[in-house]
C-alpha cells in the first residue's frame, strides 16, 4: 500500500519504520527539516520493543512530491491538524482513506472541518511510549495496541483492509463498531501521566512509586472516569485505577509525550488532554478540580518558558 505519514515525530516515525519495513510505499511527511534530510540521506532508524531497524523511507517537506496515497495516517498533535492535513492535501486525493491517530479528544471535530467524514477512520494508539532520539532516529518503549474504527461506525472491508496492513508489519491491532469507549480508555491512561510527569519530571514508573504524585494520577483518572460513565460511555476495564497502574507497569521508563513537549519548548496537548475532561465535565455538571488544576500548571509552564526562554525545568 502507498501510505502517507502526516507528522513524522515519534509515533509517526515507529508507524512509518514498521510499515515500510513489512513492504508499504512510505511517505513521511513533516517540518522538521533535520529529521527529513537525516531520514533522506541515511533511512529511518527506529529502536526498542520492535527490535533494532533502519528502513529506508520517502521523507519530504513537501506534499506534492508523493502525490496521491491510499493511505493518510495523520500522526500531528491534536491542535496542528487542520494546518497539516491542508499543507498534505496533494497526498490526498478522492480514493484515500485518512486515519487519524492522536490522543485525547477534538481530533475527530478538527479533521471533518477539513475532509468531511466519508473517507476517515480513526484509531488510538496505547502503550508505546516513543520519543525521537535525534533526527533520523526514533526510539518506542511498548507497542500495546492500535484501535480502529470507521468514524461512522461499522466495521467495513476497507477497515479490516488496512487492519491487515498494519498487522501485517507487526502491530496488534483491533478493530471497532464503536471507538468512543476505546477514545475515553486510552484517555484516561494519558490523564493519569501526562501532566504530573511533566510538572515533576518523572517517568511513568517513577510517577505510579511516588506516593504523592500518584496521588494527584489517581484523582485525575477518578474525575475522567466519572465524566465518561456520566457521558454514557462503557471503559474497556472495570477498575480504572488498577488498569492505569497495570499499564504503568509495561513501560516505566516512558516519558509521555507532553512532557517531552515541555522539554523541546513546544506547545504541549494539555488542552485535549485534562483540559478535554474538564470541558466534558462542565457540560455534564461532573466537578473536576484536580484536572483543571493540571491544566493551569503545564499552562503555567508553558508560558514561563515562552517569557523567559530559559529550559525546561519541573516545578
């Protein structure tokens, strides 16, 4: 399959090496210009829980050079979607599918302002834990699960079409009638780390054995849970706590992406994040302090650093 990567950082770099290493036509597709020139000139060198690889691969800052895919994954932070998927539109023609894959929520409102809703899935990723070691070379913890749907429901041919493609090239992939309670599942884990790894420093192991931090992660998955049963919404785990200390569990050495956000001086997703568990709690008149908190101290990060410049420093 020809398969375009929309946002070639860490998730899109593991998705774009274990793709074009069963045997896809792969496009990654980003600014970085570093990562593009390194990954054009010697491949794209991707580590840990898959093995050791260096593929070689298509990197481009520019669309129009791939032209028409099959495939668009569109790997950007959740707030950068609708200017990267516009700048890939060459690599977008009527017959492409586009798959969606970030964390949190509003992805799915972002992507049909863009496209529409008829030719998108859309998917979750768990429990890989990647972060980029340099240009060209990106480095994953776990690779747990990818989770896709149609985003109007329904498994179809094309869905298990490019299931098979991603199975294919060593993912455990699952498909879904529904998403929605796979979206609120991931999230949660994601509520639980994010924020307090980022404002302490911590690593995802390090955070579930420090008692009062993962105090703070309990309190936050308590409030996401309590939002999603009053949304309706069934969780793939019946104790969120345990499941979220069990997932820890698999990759203690990660660092979440809003922490290695913070780190590069970018801005990080923490309004999708807590900050999307805060708007659905208000809709639904469900309290949740402890991640509106969250939300207010990476904010206050972020805005430290943009002020004064200076590195990143927990608080």
């Amino acid at each position: 399959m020809k398969i375009a990567i929309v946002g070639s950082g860490a998730m899109g770099s593991v998705y774009g090496a274990l793709l074009a290493d069963a045997g896809n036509e792969l496009w990654l597709f980003d600014q970085w210009r570093e990562h593009v020139d390194a990954m054009r000139k010697d491949g794209l060198r991707c580590t840990g829980a898959s093995g050791e690889r260096t593929v070689r691969v298509n990197a481009t800052t520019l669309a129009a050079e791939a032209g028409p895919c099959e495939l668009a994954v569109v790997a950007t932070k959740v707030m950068h979607i609708e200017a990267a998927v516009r700048a890939a539109a060459p690599m977008i023609g009527p017959a492409t599918l586009v798959l969606t894959i970030q964390n949190g929520l509003g992805n799915v409102e972002r992507i049909q302002r863009v496209l529409g809703p008829e030719n998108l899935l859309f998917g979750i990723a768990g429990g890989f834990g990647a972060e980029m070691r340099g240009p060209g070379h990106v480095h994953h913890n776990g690779m747990e699960a990818i989770n896709l749907a149609e985003l109007q429901g329904g498994i179809t041919e094309r869905l298990e079409r490019v299931a098979a493609v991603w199975r294919q090239a060593g993912f455990k992939v699952q498909t879904f009638e529904d998403l929605w309670p796979v979206v609120w599942s991931k999230l949660i884990a994601n509520v639980a780390f994010s924020a307090i790894c980022a404002t302490t420093g911590l690593r995802v192991g390090q955070a579930r054995a420090n008692p009062a931090a993962w105090g703070i992660a309990r309190a936050c998955i308590e409030e996401a849970a309590a939002v999603a049963a009053a949304k309706g919404i069934r969780l793939a785990y019946d104790d969120p706590v345990a499941w979220v200390s069990d997932f820890a569990g698999k990759i203690p050495n990660a660092r979440p992406s809003m922490y290695q956000d913070l780190l590069a001086g970018r801005r990080s997703e923490i309004d999708a994040i807590q900050g999307g568990v805060v708007a659905e709690g208000q809709k639904l008149g469900i309290p949740t302090p402890t991640c509106a908190l969250m939300v207010q101290l990476v904010k206050a990060l972020e805005a430290k650093h943009e002020a004064h410049g200076d590195a990143y420093r927990a608080l």
